[in-house]
C-alpha cells in the first residue's frame, strides 16, 4: 500500500503558508511598482497633451494674424 504522505514533503498547511508568504513577497510589491509607474506615467501625458495643445493654440494663432 502506497502512504498517503510523502516523508520530506510539505503538506496541505505548509503549501498554505508558502503561497501566502509568495503573495506578500512577490506580488504586493510588484503591484505597488506596477502602480506607482502607472501614476507617474499618468504626470507624463498630462505635460505631453498640456505641450500639445499649446502648440496648437500657437498654431491657430499664427493662421489668424
């Protein structure tokens, strides 16, 4: 008869804990990374589109004068 445990493996509780301590060692810090690339990236295109429209109310300017 084949034992249902495996002598030097991890059981049920154990896998329990290593895939909570994986959740808050890998995977909160990559998505506070994750987050604050996305809000200063956001800052980014604010300046890129602010740049954009001025450039193009310069643009309408110099067509009417």
């Amino acid at each position: 008869m084949v034992p249902l445990f495996i002598p030097g493996v991890p059981g049920g509780p154990e896998l329990l804990v290593i895939l909570v301590m994986l959740l808050f060692y890998i995977a909160i810090p990559i998505i506070i990374i994750v987050a604050i690339f996305n809000f200063l990236d956001g800052k980014r295109g604010y300046e890129q589109r602010i740049e954009a429209l001025e450039q193009r109310v310069e643009q309408l300017e110099n067509e009417r004068r």
